[in-house]
C-alpha cells in the first residue's frame, strides 16, 4: 500500500463529528481519553507530532511521586495523590511498566532536617500515606552507596518509576479498544466559534464538528487557549537536562534519591528507570523556545555537580546519552484544570508541569468527570477495562520462551541484541491498536534500538519490518517526523550511471 492510499484511507475514516475533542496526545490527553471511553460518547483525540507523548511526557524523570510537596489544597497536591493512587490501581489491568520502589529526600544539614520536617507535615496533609522521617543508618542501610554526610530522610514508600511513553500508551490504546479515534499528525489550526462557545475545531485533516474540546496541549496550551478566546495565561517552557547511565550500573541506587528542594526545583536526583538503568537530573532554567531541545555544557556540569552531592562516586564512564526534557510552567505556577471562564465548550488541562505525570490519570479522570456533567453523558455498558498480555521476550524463561516460538515462529529471530527484542514484539507494535509508524517509534514501544550500540545493529532491519508490515517502500519509513529517511531511492543520473 503506497502512502497516498493510506493517507485516503485516513482521511476516509475522518470523523465529522464528535461530542468531544482533545487536542494533545501526552499523557494527560490519553488519560482523558481513556476516562472519556466508558461514557457514551464519540470521542477524538488528535496529536501534531508523528506519534503519542512525544512533548513532556516523553521526556522527564518518569516518577510518580508521593505527594508531598505541592502545598496543601492546591490542585497540584490534590492531583498528585490521587493519580499516585489511580496509578497503583489501573496497573493490573492496563499493564503499563512501573516499580513502587519508593523516594528518599536527603537531608544533610540542620536546615535541611527543618526542610523534611515541614515536607513530612505538608505530606500529611496532603493525606500521602506511610511517609515518615528515618535516621542516617536506615538511610544508609537502604543506599549504601548514598554520600556519608547524610544525617536523616524523608521516607515516601508510595512513590515509584514508569516508563512514560509506555503509561500513556496504554492508556490510548485501552481508549482505542472502547471506540475512541485517535490521530497523530494532525495539527489544530483553529476553532469554529459560536458567540464565544466553541462548536469544532479545525486541523490540517479537516474540520470536526464537536460539543467540548479538552486542552491538554502541553507548552503549547496557552496558544491552543488564545485561538479559542481565552488570553487568562501563559505557559513558559522550563528545560531540564539528564544523563542516562547503562544498565550494568543500574545497582547504584534502590530507590528515587532527591536533594532537599528549592521554590524552583526539586534538586539534581538521581534515579533507577524502570528498564534498570539510573538517570541524573534535570536542572531548572526557564527559556523562551518552546523547541528548544539543546543539551548544553554548563547544564551538563550542573547536573553532574548536584548528583556527586548524593552519590559521590558516580560512575560517568557508564554514561549511555545526555537529553533534554521542557516542563510547561503556567503563569500561576498550579496546575489549570476546569473549565475557561471566558469560552463556552473549553475545559483546560493546562501548565501540567511536575508533578504532572504522577498528576495526568487523576487529571484525566477529572476532566472527563467535567466533561460528562457539562454534556449529560452516561456510563456505557461493555466497557474493556483490560489490556491483552503483550509479552517482553527479554523478561521470560527458557520454557516461556520455547512455548511462545512455537505459537509465532518470529519471536524465535531476535533484532535488538542488546535489549533481546524479537520480530514478533515488533510485529505487534506496529499492528497494536495505537501502532508504530516509524523506527522510533518501534523503539519507543519496544526497546529495539534503546541499548549500549543505540540502534546501530537493529536499526536496518526494523526500517525492513516498518516496509513490509505497512506495505511501504524502504525509502517512504522515517526516523521520526518528515525529512528523517533512513534509505533512499536509487536515482538515475546523466550518462546511465546509478546513485543510492
């Protein structure tokens, strides 16, 4: 099947219509959209970026947090505990990648013990459960490897790591499976109004018809707003910077390990992933670029000066890559959630900086909550609470994996070396509900390409798998976003003469 045939096929099954639309495919939006899902509705979700969670939510530490540091009755703390809990339970059967493994916050100064002192009472009240304040051998007996100036630590034992990507795709592909329609590439572009009541939304695919869009647009939340009539923030981008460290050092650290806080930032951490590597980071600097994605020596030296102060030996050797992630900072510093005082039919989920991850499935859950009593909407019956099995071949046993070849031969051909992908998992990305379409996004859903050689052995043949399981030619699969091919077509030059 050639591109232009897809591409009708897609604008064939556009919808015209929609009770609501949400507009921002990260984790957030995909949790809207799965609450939205057990409602009798026809629910859209569209995303400009070539895949899901590509903004924020594909880039930041990955930790759910307890809940004990947003202040008391804002809506960052009420969020935050309520989606660390919503996290604890949807796992089961949404079956997204997480570890409660707990966070510690060093104090090592008097300064600091009044610091975890004042966090342990806002925990509290927060209603953040079993937090409690442990002795410097406790501390040690947990992180051995931690600085020996350590004198005490806020102990969060509801705290955890996800893999981000992985938790909003779950959460899309569960809305899928219950009837909503998702599609990425498609860029808002402005909405139909009404006496400043919004009645669609139009995108470079076509126009939608809808009763309620949802604004989940990440850092671009404010500009989604102002296109609709509502100038009451705005969103500035704030970059972090992390090091991502190989797997064989993943002993390091047991538990999320954070500094004391500032009014900024949480402090340089240091981290376990949940795949079993460690991160360091992320520093604090507000930008103005909402692209800008730039790693930068002084960031660099910065993060790697702040972890030292709780690992003293960190092993820079085991480095694998640096990134960048951008948390969108709104105006009023608390997350903006509700519905807009100025345009009629808009709900906002907006400025979901940190703690918005551990926030997004009780932000979700709210603003379908909103959205359900705004349009009269009811439970559906037959709603799919469960995501199939989708098996990791590097995680089974022998016996597991002989059981697993003999049902599908392609499990038995392995393409990633490094993280042991098979074809089958590969396979199954890219025909799962909410599929791959291009060579990260392979990686994003699988590994394939994630470990020591960063795809240099796996990355040709997944091009070749993308080609053959979308009908495509090789030249037609991308990196990422347009203009990334990985081959190209053999050109015919003057003379007869052939170039690839």
């Amino acid at each position: 099947m050639t591109a232009d045939n897809r591409e009708k096929l897609a604008v064939q099954d556009w919808p015209g219509r929609a009770d609501v639309v949400i507009v921002g495919g990260g984790i957030v939006g995909c949790a809207a959209a799965m609450f939205l899902s057990r409602y009798k509705a026809t629910v859209v979700m569209v995303e400009q970026a070539t895949d899901l969670a590509m903004g924020t939510t594909k880039a930041n530490s990955g930790i759910i947090h307890a809940g004990f540091d947003a202040p008391p009755g804002s809506m960052k703390a009420r969020m935050n505990v309520r989606g660390n809990r919503l996290y604890h339970e949807l796992q089961p059967a949404l079956k997204y990648e997480v570890n409660f493994l707990g966070s510690l916050v060093v104090a090592k100064s008097d300064d600091d013990l009044k610091t975890l002192e004042g966090l342990l009472d806002r925990g509290r009240q927060n209603g953040v459960p079993d937090i409690t304040i442990i002795d410097r051998e406790r501390v040690l007996s947990r992180e051995p490897n931690l600085s020996r100036d350590v004198r005490a630590g806020l102990w969060a034992p509801t705290a955890g790591v996800i893999w981000p990507f992985g938790a909003a795709l779950a959460m899309a592909e569960n809305a899928v499976r219950n009837g909503v329609k998702v599609f990425t590439g498609c860029r808002l572009e402005g909405f139909m109004l009404d006496r400043r009541k919004i009645c669609g939304v139009r995108t470079n695919k076509g126009d939608i018809a809808c009763k309620l869009v949802i604004n989940a647009a990440g850092r671009w939340a404010d500009e989604v707003s102002r296109w609709a009539g509502d100038d009451s923030f705005s969103i500035t981008p704030r970059r972090g910077e992390y090091i991502l460290f190989d797997k064989s050092v993943g002993s390091l650290v047991n538990s999320v390990l954070f500094p004391t806080p500032t009014k900024v930032s949480k402090g340089i951490l240091v981290s376990p992933t949940v795949h079993g590597n460690i991160f360091i980071g992320p520093n604090a600097e507000n930008i103005t670029d909402k692209d800008d994605l730039s790693t930068t020596a002084p960031g660099m030296e910065e993060i790697i000066s702040g972890a030292r102060k709780l690992i003293p030996d960190l092993p820079l050797a085991a480095a694998i890559t640096q990134f960048v992630g951008l948390r969108p900072v709104a105006s009023g510093d608390d997350f903006i959630i509700g519905p807009s005082a100025l345009v009629g039919g808009l709900v906002q989920a907006a400025g979901i900086q940190s703690p918005g991850l551990a926030s997004a499935p009780a932000i979700g859950e709210l603003v379908s909550e909103i959205a359900a009593e705004r349009l009269g909407l009811v439970r559906k019956p037959g709603y799919v609470e469960e995501n199939p099995d989708r098996p990791a071949f590097a995680e089974l046993d022998s016996r597991q994996r002989q059981e697993l070849i003999a049902r599908n031969p392609l499990y038995g051909r392995i393409i990633c070396r490094c993280e042991t992908v098979s074809e089958g998992e590969i396979v199954a990305a890219i025909h799962s509900p909410v599929g791959a379409r291009t060579v990260d996004g392979v990686k994003r859903r699988t590994r394939a390409g994630m470990g020591r050689c960063q795809g240099g052995f796996c990355g040709p043949r997944v091009v070749g798998i993308l080609a053959r399981e979308l009908g495509l030619p090789l030249d037609a699969i991308v990196k990422e976003g347009p203009g990334s091919q990985l081959f190209f077509a053999r050109q015919t030059l003057r003379g007869g003469e052939s170039h690839e």
